[in-house]
C-alpha cells in the first residue's frame, strides 16, 4: 500500500511556514517523494497559503480538525465543507488531544461523516492510556473507539493508531506490541485502508516501526516541525 506520511503540526507555525514545503523539497528529491504521499495538517489559518506553496511538490494539505454540521451558529467552528472547498484534502479526526478535550466517539464518527460527504479523508484515531494498557485493555479500547467512531458515511478513510502515553513524550510501545495492534485494526476494518502508526515517532525509530506489515505510514507531532527528520522518516518509509 503506497505509506502515508501524515504531519500534525498542532498550534505551532506562523504564517511564513509556508517556506517550508521548499525546504522539504532539498531534503527529498521529486522521485522519492512520488512514491509516497506526504500530508501536513497545518493550523488552519496558515493552510491557505501552504496550499499554494505546497502545490508545486506534491504535498498534500489538511486540518486538524473539523465541525460536522456544514455552517451555523457555532463560533470558533470551522466545517468540513469549508476545509474541503478551500481546496484541503485530509483532516484530522478524534486526536487524543481533542478527545481529552471531551470530544466523544460519537462527535468523531460524526466529524468523520462530514470529512466524507465533502471529499475529504478523514485520519481517525485511536489509542489507549497507560493505565488501560497497562490493566491488558488496550485492544479492547481500541475495539470500541472503532465500533463507535467510524464514519457511517462511504469513502476513503485512515486510521492513526497513538497510543496517549507514546505522544510527545519519547516513549514508544514495543514492535511487537505496535504490530499485534495494527494487525487488530487490520482484521477490524479490512483491507485497503491504510494503517498509520503515531506518538513520538523520529528519524531514529522510523525504519523499524515502518517495516511493520500493517504499518502503511506515520501521523508525526514532534519530528514533522523540522523538514529535515520529517523528510527522514519518510525515507524511512521507503526502503
Ligand atoms: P508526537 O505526536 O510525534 O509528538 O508524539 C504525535 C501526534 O500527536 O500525532
């Protein structure tokens, strides 16, 4: 399946990063870089120009996140219909950020739908806490996030598999115990959809976490700031 190299950039950036799909353009050449496809979900304020920027290397652009109603009274929203007409393509959906923010399985299924019906694919994700892998219910958790927020709507989805504990803090689960849970997802949602894994992925743990079977790319916090290691793990998933 072609990798998927997804960059979450959060609330960081200003409006001149969109320098930056230049500077990813000297660290991998056009012909690697047509052999996977490369996302940056930008704040969304700064997606507009990045879009324009972006064009001319063949990097995708999407949002962190979206509402699920196409327009209304809902201030500080931004809509999947709008995401998708200013010309984004992804959007985040269900990031454990927004989920300890109280966003339920229910709103991401929703968000999910909406990203669908307007032409955008929508990355959920999934993934448990320390105490619930560690209490043994980590495939359980991820069983229910699945049942409960995947898009009742037809299209192209992705799922991010991050375990909360493994994000932003270094941390990272074994190979093995990241392979038996995207193996899980694999026989819970089938073929064709294309697996990410995230939280605290680098240049340095890239190759080994790629070469997981049902590993089909990468949702990357941290390492996606810098054009150079975001370029080196999508190396990373080439070879
Ligand atoms: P991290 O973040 O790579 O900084 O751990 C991943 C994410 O939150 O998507």
């Amino acid at each position: 399946m072609r990798p998927l190299i997804a960059a979450n950039w959060k609330m960081h950036g200003s409006l001149d990063w969109d320098q930056k799909p230049a500077k990813f353009d000297k660290f991998l050449p056009a012909s690697k870089r047509q052999q996977l496809d490369i996302l940056i979900c930008a704040p969304t304020l700064y997606s507009v120009p990045l879009l324009s920027a972006a064009k001319a290397y063949d990097i995708h652009i999407g949002a962190q996140n979206c509402h699920s109603a196409d327009s209304g009274a809902h201030t500080g929203e931004i809509s999947a219909k709008m995401l998708a007409g200013a010309g984004l393509s992804y959007v985040i959906t269900g990031h454990s950020e927004r989920r300890a923010a109280a966003e339920t399985d229910i709103d991401v299924q929703e968000k999910a739908s909406a990203a669908l019906r307007h032409g955008l694919t929508p990355i959920i994700c999934v993934g448990e806490s320390l105490a619930e892998r560690e209490a043994g219910q980590a495939m359980q958790i991820v069983s229910a996030q699945l049942k409960h927020s995947l898009p009742t709507h037809d299209g192209e989805i992705v799922i991010a598999y991050e375990p909360i504990w493994a994000i932003g803090t270094g941390k990272t689960p074994t190979l093995s115990d990241i392979s038996a849970m995207h193996d899980h997802i694999r026989t819970a949602v089938g073929e064709g959809v294309r697996l990410l894994y995230g939280g605290s992925v680098k240049p340095a743990n890239a190759k080994g976490i790629l070469a997981i079977e049902n590993v089909n790319g990468a949702l990357i916090g941290g390492a996606s700031l810098e054009m150079e290691s975001l370029s080196l793990i999508a190396k990373a998933a080439l070879s």
